[in-house]
C-alpha cells in the first residue's frame, strides 16, 4: 500500500511563506490603489471653489446693482416706505346769531372703537393661559354690559355685543363721546380703542334747526345752511408728511411738506335766538290750539329785510340723531313749501289801485254780494246785498267782490306788471336751500278766469317769505328789499321801488282798518282779534281753498289761513307773516279760522322785547262802509 505523504510549502529565507501559489502585485498598481482617494478629494474641492466663486461673482454683481446701477430707485422705495402723509383737519366754522350767540359749532370728542378679531383672539390666548381669566364669551358680555352702562344705555348691551362678536377686523362701538367718558371707558375695559372725532353741538337743540339745518357722522353739511354754507363752514384739510419707525414713532426732523390747515369761517345769521324760541314755542302751541296741520311763521325787520325769526313747529332737535326722529319737520317751510295765500294778495290789487290812482281810500263803492267777471261768478265770504263800503272798508272787510271791481279799474297789465314789481313768481335770493320761487302765471297765459282769481290770491303761488317780504315793501315807502338771513353779507337780488312812498303810506294806513275792532260790528276788520295795546298796527287776514287732489278742484272743507302784519303802523319796525294749513279753530283756540290772535301774541312779545315806545296816539278811526 502506498503511502501518501504531506508536502510543506517551501519556506523562504526571511522566514516567510512562499508565494509561489499567489505571486505579490507589482509595485505601479499598488502606487495606482494608493493615489485614487486623493483625486476625488481634490475634485470635490475644485467643485466647491467654482461654487463659492459662482456666489461671490452673484453677490459682487448684486451689490454693484444695489449700490451702483439701481442706488437712486432703491433709495426712493425705501424713503416711500417709512414716509407718512397725515391728514390736518380743519376746524369747523361756528353758527352765531345776530348777537353771537352760538348756535352751532365744533368741539372735541371721541369715538369708541374695537378690534373683534384680534381682541378676541388675544382674550384666548390670555384664558388658556390662565384659565382664572374669563374665557372670550363671559369677557365679550363684561365689555358689552360696562360700555352700555357707561353710556347711559343710549346703546344697548345687545347691540355692543353684537359688534364685539362680529367677524369684521374693526368697529365702531359708539362716536361724539365726550373725552373724560372716553378715557374711564378704556381705563376700565382696556380692549376698547378710542379715536378723536369732532363733534358738532347745537347748544339749543331745536331752536332755529330748520334754518341752521345738521350735518352727518363725518361731520359734512347735510341739511339747512349747514349744507348749503357747508363750502364756507367746513375750511380746506391740510397735511403734512414725516417719517416713521418700525415702531411706527415719528423720526426727529423729518417732518416735511407742512400745509397748515384753514379753518371754517364762522358764520352771522340775522336771527335773534330769543325772538326765534319765543316764536318756535307760539307756532306749536297755535298748531295744537287750532287743529292746523301746521303752522309756519316768519318775522322781518321791516328796513332791512333782516330775517329775525323763521319757525316751523315740530322742527327736529339737532343734537339727537335725525334717524331717532321720523316725525320730525326736517324742512323749512317758510322757504320751499308755495301756496295760495287767499286775501292776503289783496294787498297787490290795493297798491295798484292807489299808485294807478283809480281810486282813494275814503271813495264809496256800491257793491254788491257777487260779480260776474271772466266768465265766472264770485261771491263774498258773507251773503249781503249791495252794501256801501269805502275802498278801507273793501279791505278791511276782506270783500272779494269789492277787490275786483277795483281790479277791473287796474287792468290786467297793470295788475301783472305789480306782481312782477312784489317778487312773485321769483326765488327771493335768500341763501336757504330748496327755496321756491312759487308760482306765478305769466300774462300772456291767464285763461278766461284768471282776472277772476288772482286778485283775490287764488291761482297763485308763494312761500311765507315771500307773503311776508310784500308787506316788508309796504312798511319800507315801497321800497321792497329781498329778505337776508347772513349777517354782513349780500344776499342775491337787488331793491326794488314797488310803488312811491306816498302810495306805500296810503296803504299802510288802509290796512290799519283791518285791525279796527267796532262793538256794532258795522265799522270792524276781519282781523281785530291781532291788534296790540298801545300800538297801531296794520295788516291782513287771508283764507285760501285748497285744491282737493281727488278732482283737481278747490275744496269747499279745506283752507289755508293767512296773515301778514306790520308794528308799528304808524312807524314801522317790524312785518310778521303767518300760515295755518286747514286749522278747525283761530290760533289761539277760539271760534272761527283767524290766525290774528297769533301776529297780536309774536307782535306784543317782539315790540316789548325790543323796548318799541308806545305809538303817539291810537290808530284814527276809519270808515269802513258809509
């Protein structure tokens, strides 16, 4: 059997193993294995450099942009940014009457504000905080119930919260509050924001609010010489530009473009507030006394055509909310509402006679209780037979038969032409808006019973300024001077003669039979029931139908009851005209449909007010019928 034997491998000298089976690499690829690692490392760091160089070159070509190409725009939008152009509000001009008394004018408050969303959001973030603070309902109910209750309940608790809880970014809670509110209100809900706000305030209210009129919550003219004069009131804003932080403060020194503010002018009125309550408080009464739907009356310095009183009853008070008053007299009548005056226009028919010199105050006319004229009967108010009545007593006696058989001696021109002479038909000019200039037909339009009607003033149009500046014209030599309610200023429209003054005194002195009073009844005017103790006067009562929109014809149940008056008679001082519209009793509550007794009340309390001396001697008695 053969053995088989185990071979060593051949030891080498260095007393290594032999690598016979498995020979060594040569010596240039173990430099080979050795070198690559480094070369990728020094790639890598090639491709860095050519990045940051990348960089560099983009930021260097970016500052040279920034600071070098685009230095000047850059600079420009970065100046936009931190520069603020403020608003300067103008102050807003006062309202005096003719003794600077104030009846409007501007002073500071403050405006309640809230921020819902974010206030909310912070109340929140506070509670979850400090879950002893109140969570945003119970604190949003304190807030609403604090505010209410600080303002006296004006807003209710129910409406702040509603505004507190909405879902807009800001609001407003309450405006025109005074500061010292304001602040007890922030101190005590620090949530609460506040802004100032100008507040107009109206010292009496209601008084002369249908002449001065109310602006609205950003305080811009809305109604009355408040929005007309609102040009002259409101002033010109200014404004100023300045730079601000981020913090938003005002950077020192950079205020530039400063455009101080003009403040409004303060305007004069002609009015005097004691005569204009007395009268706004003797209109109300007269409207419950007589059952009117409304009374209206205006007084005039009988020289100047100064307008010193001009009330309406139910006028609305200007220093509550307009929207808080739906049944109050937002107009002014005097001024834009026109009517038939009725007999009051007698006074046209009596100038002309006496200029054309027709007729004389003592002749006796024979006239009778109707007349056929322009194709229509006209009647008397009363039924008579043929009476004997001097042209005072035509007057005097309001006879409309007796009006137009001295019209016919006038003649339509000559009638048209001192229409036209008395303002008729044309805006006084007076600088109140939405004046009527009521309604006049020319001549070349009247229809066959115009002659008829315009005499005895149906057919015709005027406002009560307008009524009451034709006496004005009479108390003043005839010489009509258009009604102004700015002091110091003119007014529209020029001085007109209307007639000489001789015929101006003759008339005057007529239309003092109106107020003659007579216990036999015989020799008595329609308007006794005005006349003043101790001083002459001199007027005229007027009934006017009304036209009944369901035929378009003149009612035979509804009037418009006028008067105009002058005191003193005998020198004059003073032109008071009224309008009662459909009242079922006089002014002062008595029997009939006279608004007399309310020229005597407003003409006593004035001529008293004024230290007016008692006339000379009384008012000569005149002949009204033979």
């Amino acid at each position: 059997m053969t053995r088989s034997r185990s071979v060593r491998p051949p030891v080498s000298r260095a007393g290594g193993r032999s690598s016979a089976g498995a020979p060594p690499p040569p010596d240039d690829r173990l430099d080979e294995l050795d070198t690559a690692p480094s070369d990728r490392f020094i790639g890598r760091q090639r491709m860095l450099w050519v990045i940051i160089v990348i960089v560099l070159v983009l930021v260097s070509g970016r500052m040279v942009y920034v600071h070098v190409i685009n230095a000047d725009s850059l600079s420009e939008r970065a100046a936009q940014q931190r520069s603020v152009t403020q608003l300067l509000p103008a102050m807003r001009g006062s309202i005096v009457d003719r003794n600077g008394r104030l009846l409007a004018h501007t002073d500071e408050a403050r405006a309640l504000t809230f921020l819902p969303v974010s206030v909310r959001k912070q109340i929140d973030e506070e509670h979850k905080k400090d879950p002893a603070l109140p969570d945003v309902r119970t604190r949003l109910q304190e807030i609403a119930a604090g505010v209410s209750s600080k303002l006296g309940g004006s807003i209710s608790a129910e409406d702040l919260l509603a505004k507190l809880a909405s879902d807009k970014d800001f609001v407003y809670l309450a405006r025109s509050i005074t500061p010292e509110l304001a602040a007890q209100i922030m101190e005590e809900f620090p949530e609460v924001g506040a802004d100032p706000q100008a507040i107009r305030v109206y010292p009496g209210g209601s008084l002369a609010a249908n002449v001065v009129g109310d602006v609205n919550f950003d305080g811009n003219g809305l109604i009355g010489l408040e929005s007309s004069l609102d040009p002259v009131l409101a002033g010109t804003d200014g404004t100023q530009t300045f730079d601000q932080g981020r913090d938003g403060a005002v950077i020192p020194g950079s205020k530039r473009n400063v455009h101080p503010a003009m403040d409004g002018d303060t305007v004069r009125l002609t009015l005097d507030s004691d005569l204009q309550w007395f009268v706004q408080s003797q209109v109300n009464m007269a409207k419950k006394a007589s059952g009117a739907n409304n009374v209206s009356a205006v007084v005039l310095d009988s020289k100047t055509g100064q307008v010193q009183a001009m009330a309406n009853d139910n006028t609305f008070n200007a220093s509550e909310p307009l929207g808080q008053q739906k049944d109050a007299e937002l107009g002014n009548r005097s001024v834009t509402s026109p009517f038939e005056p009725g007999s009051v226009n007698k006074i046209v028919t009596a100038a002309a006679a006496i200029e054309a010199g027709v007729t004389t105050p003592e002749e006796v006319l024979q006239v009778p209780g109707s007349i056929r004229m322009s194709g229509i009967t006209v009647n008397d108010a009363w039924p008579h037979g043929t009476q004997p009545f001097t042209t005072t007593g035509i007057f005097g006696k309001s006879s409309n038969v007796g009006t137009l058989m001295l019209a016919k001696r006038v003649g339509e021109r000559r009638f048209a032409d001192m229409l036209q002479k008395f303002g008729l038909g044309e805006q006084t000019g007076i600088a109140l808006p939405g004046e009527s200039p009521g309604a006049v037909p020319a001549l070349s339009q009247w229809s066959g019973g115009s002659f008829a009607n315009l005499p005895i003033g149906q057919g015709l149009s005027m406002t009560l300024l307008q009524m009451t500046s034709m006496f004005q014209a009479m108390a003043n030599h005839g010489l009509r001077v258009p009604p102004r309610i700015l002091s110091g200023t003119e007014e529209k429209g020029d001085p007109v003669q209307v007639v000489s003054p001789e015929t101006a005194r003759t008339v005057v002195d007529m239309f003092r039979a109106v107020m003659q009073s007579d216990d036999a009844g015989v020799q008595q005017g329609t308007g006794a029931e005005g006349a003043i103790a101790g001083y002459q006067t001199s007027g005229k009562t007027g009934t006017a139908q009304q036209v009944d929109p369901k035929c378009n014809c003149y009612s035979k149940s509804s009037y418009n009851i006028t008067f105009a008056g002058i005191a003193p008679a005998d020198d004059p001082r003073f032109v008071i005209g009224i309008m009662m519209d459909n009242p079922t009793r006089s002014s002062d509550g008595t029997g009939g449909q006279s608004a007399a007794p309310l020229f005597g009340t407003i003409g006593s309390w004035l001529l008293k007010h004024e230290r007016v001396p008692f006339s000379d001697h009384p008012a000569p008695r005149l002949r009204l019928q033979s």
